[in-house]
C-alpha cells in the first residue's frame, strides 16, 4: 500500500449567508479587462469578441476581514474588487438563456495583484501567474443566494482604502455579463459546484502599502475588508 508523503491541504471553504452550511472552493476563474475604463487605465482596448481569463489556485483564497502580510517580490501591490459569481450546478456547453439555473449565488471579491510582476509579463507576453496567483491573494465574502440577491442590475460596486474612496461603479457597467460569461466559459470548461468566477474590476485600481486597509462592497452583499500588514 503506497503512502502519501505529506498530508493533502484541504479546499478552503466560504460561509453561507443565512445559514451554517460551508461552501468549498475548488477553482477561481477570474475575468480580466470587463470593465471598459479599466482596460483604458491599463492601457488596453477591450476585446469585445471573447471574454479574457486567468486562473488563481483556491489555496491563494483567504478569509474575509483578514490582516496579511505585504507579499514578497512585488513593490507595486494592488487591490482589485469585484463581482463573484459562484456555481451551484453542472454547467457545460450553456446557451446564455440556460445558465441562470446553475448560479448559486453572489459574494464580493478582493483580486490582490502584484502589479509589476503583471506588467513584465505582459510585456513579454508571458502567463501571468506571477503577478496574480500567489498565496492571500484572493479575498472572498461569505455568499449570498442568488434568489436574495435578485437580478444584476444597476447595483453599486466600490472600494475604500483607508475610508478614501478609490472604485466607484455599477454592475451594469460589465462589457460582459454575467449570463454571456457562464455560457462562454462553459464551452471550454465542465462548471460544477466549488467553481467561483470572479467578473473583473472597475477603474480606479491602485497600490497598497503596509499600514492600510481596505473595504469595498457590492449592494446587495455581505461586504469586504483586508489589512496589509508589514512584510515577513
């Protein structure tokens, strides 16, 4: 009988708002450049044939109101916030009209970035995995059922950094929405329960340094908080 030489870390796992039950998260796709005047800060048109993704590792998840340590080997390290959706069933090869079905609900998310590291990647036209997938770097709030959230509409996104207000926008301002994002992705993955999407950022993203805070909210939702610690 084989051993395993080290024992397996578990999937982390997100409360449910209204009850005691924990949902497990095993991927965390996130959206880039879906939001028009974001690219434009980041000096790229939007690509309005495709939606654009990147992944991060569910073990990057940590827990909402978190303080953190500053990560190693960036100086530029950026919040970004956004709009989760999270699946609650078998999705594969969707119609847009046939998606609604398999959302779960909705919870707000911190995409932490190091900016830098992004940036020479993309110069280089590299993967960004340095640059977005690495330990605490994704936040995430307890989840809201889709049937008590209601209808993605006209919602206000937003962010504080130490009570100063950086992002400012609505959910009606995605290029691509919700319903369009599930059908397309599902035609190149087999959505399941445990996926999290994460639906891109607004303008205004910026740099952190040790000492700040940060909160932001999505109406309608359990809102969000991280504090930046000095680094180890």
């Amino acid at each position: 009988m084989s051993n395993r030489l080290f024992a397996d870390p578990s999937f982390p796992a997100v409360p449910v708002v209204g009850t005691d039950d924990l949902y497990p998260v095993h991927r965390i796709f996130c959206v880039g450049r879906n939001y028009a005047d974001h690219a434009k800060e980041m000096g790229v048109e939007v690509d309005r044939e495709t939606p654009f993704y990147f992944l991060k590792n569910p073990l990057a998840l940590t827990a909402n109101g978190s303080s953190i340590p500053y990560p190693p080997g960036t100086e530029n390290y950026h919040y970004e916030m956004e709009f989760v959706v999270v699946i609650g069933k078998p999705l594969f090869k969707a119609s847009i009209d046939e998606v609604s079905d398999a959302v779960f609900g909705y919870a707000c998310g911190l995409d932490m970035t190091r900016r830098d590291l992004q940036l020479v990647a993309r110069a280089k036209g590299r993967p960004w995995d340095f640059g977005k997938d690495f330990e605490q770097s994704a936040v995430l709030t307890a989840i809201t059922p889709a049937a008590e959230f209601g209808a993605i509409g006209e919602q206000s996104i937003w962010l504080k950094v130490d009570g100063e207000t950086r992002q400012d926008a609505k959910l009606s301002d995605l290029v691509w929405s919700v319903p369009e994002l599930l059908s397309h992705l599902s035609h190149y993955y087999h959505l399941q329960p445990g996926d999290v999407i994460y639906t891109g950022t607004p303008a205004g993203v910026g740099a952190v340094v040790a000492g700040q805070s940060i909160e932001g909210g999505v109406e309608g939702l359990e809102p969000i908080s991280l504090n930046i610690l000095a680094a180890e």
